[in-house]
C-alpha cells in the first residue's frame, strides 16, 4: 500500500500540483485553529509531500521543524533554508539544537501517504508521528495529503494515533467524513 500511495502522490505533477497545493494553502489559511495559532509546526516536503513552505512567515507567528533525535521527533525554529541541513532518510532537518516541546505547539501539521476517514495514516512506517501525536493530547495535529490519497479505512495497529483532521484540495474532513 505504501508503494502504491507514494507512486499515486508522486503523480500528480505540473499545473495539477500547483492547483492543488494552492487549494490546500488556501484552506489552511481560513482555519480558525490556524489563524489563532501562535506557534505552529511545519515539515520539509520530500516524495511528493504538499509543499506548505508558503506559509512559513515568522514574522507572523512561530514556525518549528522537526528533525530525528534518537527514537522521537525534536522541533527547532528556523530563521530561513539556510538554517538546515541533510539529516536523517535525507530530510532537511534545522540545524539549531534549541528545541521546544511539542506539547508547547499550538499546530502541528502532518504529511502521510495517506490518510483515511478517521484521521489515521499511513506513513513510512517508523512510527514518529505515531509517538508524537500519542504524547501530546492538547495539541492540534493537522494531516496533509491530496484528496486521492484519502481512503476508506487503512490498516490499523494498538500503536497508531490519528490526527485532529485531513486537509485536501477538495476540503477539510474530521472522522467519518471522507
């Protein structure tokens, strides 16, 4: 299934990419939960991940990015893509060591492969967002993905957390509503 949703994801190319990243940049910037959010966790799109780099405007509000550290993710501000470098699977990851708890985020936004309508996902399989997402209840998390990588109902393990909702091109789902 991984393989599969990654070919699918890496498809869409061209003005049909642009579309859709536009549409779901679009969408995210009227979302109340974003509006009021003070410090707000982005990631570095690889493999065809939605680009949400466009939002990235501290001088609005805080930005984050993760990088690995041991079996968790850490989560460092950047002041610009200078600030990063390669780190592991070949991420960009910033490269201060000043890290803030993600408990402290107020949004934290999720790339997957897909998703499905219970705000599971399937990811790479190593399971970070997975621990993150369990060991922050109070924070937002906010799953990114095109709509056709959205589907009925993914495998899922005792370990596997879901995000708050999914945001697509074609619109914004909470659980049940894909």
């Amino acid at each position: 299934m991984r393989r599969r949703m990654l070919a699918l994801r890496q498809g869409i190319a061209g003005d049909e990419r642009v579309r859709l990243e536009r549409s779901i940049l679009e969408r995210i910037l009227a979302l109340p939960s974003y509006l009021g959010a003070e410090r707000v966790a982005l990631y570095m799109p690889i493999r065809g991940e939605v680009n949400l780099l466009p939002l990235w405007k501290p001088e609005k509000r805080q930005f984050f990015f993760p990088r690995v550290s041991g079996g968790h993710l850490a989560f460092s501000s950047a002041g610009s893509l200078q600030d990063f470098v390669e780190g592991a699977y070949g991420i960009l990851e910033p490269t201060s060591d000043r890290t803030v708890e993600a408990s402290e985020i107020d949004v934290i936004f999720v790339p997957g492969l897909a998703f499905d309508r219970y705000g599971y996902r399937l990811g790479y399989g190593k399971g970070y967002y997975d621990r993150l997402i369990g060991g922050c209840p109070d924070t937002l998390f906010i799953g990114v993905c095109p709509k056709e990588c959205c589907i009925e109902r993914l495998p899922v393990d005792p370990w596997d957390a879901r995000v708050g909702f999914v945001v697509t091109q074609a619109g914004i789902y909470k659980e049940g509503e894909v």
